[in-house]
C-alpha cells in the first residue's frame, strides 16, 4: 500500500466537493504550514470555484514561508487561466513582498479580464517602488474609461494609493476631449483629493463638470 503525502492529502482534502471541507482543509494548511503545502495551494487557486474558499487559500499561502510562496505565486501571473492569473496577483498583494513588483508589466495592467486588470491595479499601486510612481501612473491612465463602475473605482483607487505624484497625470487625463475618459480622471481626482468621498457622488460631480465644458460659452 502507497503511503501518502501530507501534500497529497491536502489536494485530495481541497478537491473535495462541499465548499466547506475545502474551506476547513485551506484552514487548516495556513493554522499549520508546510512547505509542501504551496504548490497544492497555489495549483487550487486557479480552479476553486467558490470565493470564501479561495479567500482562505490566499490566507494559507500568506502563512508560509514568503520568498517560497512568492516563488510559485509569480508564474501564475502569466497564466493562460485568467483565474489563477488574478488570484496569484490578490495573493502577492497580500504577502506584500516588492519583488512581485516586477512582473507586473503593461500587458498584465491592460489585461482584457476587468477581474484580473483590477487585481493587477491593487497590487501594482501597493507595492511600487518610490523610482517607479510616475511610470505606474502614465501606463494606468491608458484604462481610464475603461469598464464598469467597479473596474473604474477599483483605477480610481490605485491612484489614490499612488498618491500624489500621479497628480499631474490624472490633471492632464482630466483635460481629455473624451468625454468618458475626462469624467473618470475628474472623479479619480475627487477621491485623491478627499478619501472619504463615495465614487459613485464622486463620478456624479465628474459628469456634471464634463457635460458643462459642451456648452454654449456664456457672454
């Protein structure tokens, strides 16, 4: 009879079908970690299906040894599964180590999934170094109009993490004869402006400025 791995349960344990046994298995990974443990985690973030689950991965892998999970996290941002390309990034987000930094290049910011580019956005504004603020800041200004309310909200906040030397990028995004783009700029620096501003209050005031620029000029 085979004997099995620590590691080989884990992945029968996180295979399992009831979200919750899979939940108490990735507890149970990160309440007692081993190294053998990252690649089934890691390999499972690409494919679980349920978001409290994965959520308890993500914690397991940031109860390991970093420079390991970090290691077998980076790969996965070239994935060809979008999941496990916006999962690696929520978790080395997590994990915070600045080495992650660097792959997050043009392509993975502009990445055509809203969910990956969102996670790609969070992670890259959190852990980019003081040399690379302005750089970060021009390469996302390229996606400002782009998708929904949450895609836009999730931009405007990477800005506001940037911070203020992404200032003069969003004023000169806010100056953009497109409508969409200018209204989103505007609102981005609304938030930078006053955290404490809701995006939604402040995307209103952001179009109401655009819509304004259309009209006649008063004598």
């Amino acid at each position: 009879m085979t004997e099995t791995t620590p590691a080989d349960r884990l992945r029968a344990a996180l295979g399992h079908p009831d979200a919750s046994a899979r939940l108490q298995a990735a507890l149970a990974a990160g309440t007692r970690p081993d190294d053998s443990y990252i690649a089934e985690l890691v390999a499972r973030c690409a494919v679980e299906g349920d978001f409290f689950v994965r959520d308890m991965l993500t914690w397991a892998l940031t109860r390991h040894d970093p420079a390991l999970a970090v290691a077998a996290l980076l790969p996965e941002v070239n994935s060809e599964v979008p999941q496990a390309r916006s999962q690696a990034l929520h978790t080395l987000s997590k994990i915070g180590d600045p080495a992650a930094f660097a792959v997050i290049t043009p392509a993975v910011l502009r990445d055509r999934h809203p969910e990956v580019a969102r996670a790609a956005w969070r992670t890259a504004s959190g852990l980019v170094p003081d040399d690379a603020h302005e750089s970060l800041a021009e390469e996302l200004a390229t996606q400002f109009g782009r998708g929904d309310h949450d895609t836009q909200r999730s931009l405007s906040r990477a800005f506001a993490a940037i911070g203020f030397r992404a200032e003069p990028t969003v004023e000169r995004a806010a100056a953009s004869p497109y409508d969409v783009v200018s209204a989103h700029a505007r609102a981005t620096a609304i938030v930078m402006d006053d955290p404490d501003t809701e995006f939604a209050e402040a995307v209103v005031e952001a179009r109401r400025v655009v819509a304004q620029r259309a009209l006649p000029a008063q004598d």
